[in-house]
C-alpha cells in the first residue's frame, strides 16, 4: 500500500490533526442558562395556550347537546326523569327479589 503513496504523503490514519480548541466555562455557564430561561419561556406560552384551548374544549362541551328552547329543555327533563325513575323501580325490584330468597333460606 505504501508503495502507491506520493514519497511526501503519509497514510491518512498517521496523519496529524490538531485542532485548537479554547475553553471559556464562564460562557459556557450563560449558555447553559440562555438555553434553561428559553426552555422555560417555551414551556410557560405552551400551557397558557394548552389552558386556553381546554377553556375553549369545556365551553363548548357544555353548549353542546343543550337544548335552547324551553320545550326541548322541558322533554330533556322528562326524559331524565324517566330513566331515573325505571332505574329506581329495577333496584327496587331486586332488592325485594332478594329480601324474600334470603327470608326463605334463613326461616
């Protein structure tokens, strides 16, 4: 391999490279802070924009599905209570079922 090298070359891995290098650790400590203040100043714009938008997303789930006119309120209440009622019957319903298997096996 020598042989194919130019008598004033020498092969690139004996090569030296030196490259100066300076070392100011004050700087480097103001950079390190310039980059904490930015991270923080990012992190602060992306929860007031975050708090908006939850603002936002909670205004409008609570306008949506609401009736506007006093009669679709009204039937919405029906409706409600209803439910509520059929829901109250079948527990009730259930708890009688059991209070009488339970008066059965233990009388």
């Amino acid at each position: 391999m020598k042989w194919l090298l130019k008598p004033h070359q020498r092969p690139r891995h004996l090569r030296f490279q030196y490259k100066p290098r300076f070392w100011d650790p004050q700087k480097e400590r103001i950079e390190e802070l310039k980059a904490q203040i930015k991270q923080r100043q990012e992190q602060e714009a992306q929860r007031e924009i975050d708090k908006a938008i939850l603002k936002e997303r909670v205004r409008k789930g609570l306008r949506h599905g609401r009736p506007t006119n006093k009669f679709e309120r009204r039937n919405l209440v029906q409706r409600e209570n209803r439910k509520a009622n059929l829901r109250l019957f079948l527990i009730l319903i259930a708890l009688l079922w059991l209070t009488y298997k339970l008066l059965l096996v233990y009388l």
